[in-house]
C-alpha cells in the first residue's frame, strides 16, 4: 500500500506540477483550500505527510497548521511548509508553529521530492521506536 501525501495549495497549476512528482510512490491527495483539508482530517486516516502553501484564502496555511498540529492523531505527521516568501521570520513562525520543513519557491523538484522522502521516513522511524 502507498503512503498518502496531502497536498494542499490555492494554485491549481501548482498541484497540478506537484501531484506527477510523488504519483509513483504516493497516492496524493490536492485540495484547493484549508477548509476542504480540515473536512479530508476529520474524515480519513492521518496521511503520511502533508505539503502546505503559506498563503491559502480563507483561512491561511498558517492557521491551517496551528489546527493540525492541536489534533493528536496528527502530531507526528511531517508537515512541509511552501512558500513564495523567503525572508526568515516566516520560515521561524513556521517552525515554531509546528512545521518539520520549510521550502521557498521556486523550488525545485528533486529538492521537493528528497525533503519529502526524508520526512516520511523520519515520521515512520519515530513511530516505530515511540512504539
């Protein structure tokens, strides 16, 4: 069985370049907002990892994160953070939130898919020596 990355970002494009880069090894889930991603939480096993843009309508990637990482079931989910904003204080605002990683676009690609195969691993090594 694939792991399962949730992919969440406003831009269709940019889900639409993400979802071939982890097809092969991911079932990936796309949602357009935070909301449709809070209902896909309370309603599906936790995934595997979750890749967030920052900057999302309605409510933020932020916020979205601070909600995630209130929920037990999702503590040990890997949470990468993307964002077009480079400058540090977002990257620390991130991480004292919750996030695992921070990734700046323009990115590229096998940078993306190297962070992600990190984190997922990490996130299956804790669960099995927390177990």
């Amino acid at each position: 069985m694939k792991k399962t990355i949730l992919l969440i970002d406003d831009c269709d494009m940019m889900r639409r370049f993400l979802t071939p880069i982890f097809k092969e090894n991911y079932e990936v889930v796309s949602l357009g907002n935070a909301m449709e991603a809070v209902l896909w939480l309370k309603t599906n096993p936790a995934p595997d990892a979750i890749l967030l843009d920052f900057e999302l309508p309605e409510m933020s990637g932020m916020d979205l994160l601070k909600h995630i990482r209130q929920n037990d079931d999702l503590t040990n989910v890997p949470i990468l953070m993307l964002s077009g904003m480079k400058d540090a204080e977002r990257r620390w605002q991130c991480f004292e939130a919750g996030a695992n990683d921070f990734l700046a676009k323009p990115f590229h690609p096998k940078e993306l898919a190297l962070r992600v195969n990190m984190l997922s691993k990490n996130a299956v090594s804790l669960a099995v020596t927390t177990a």
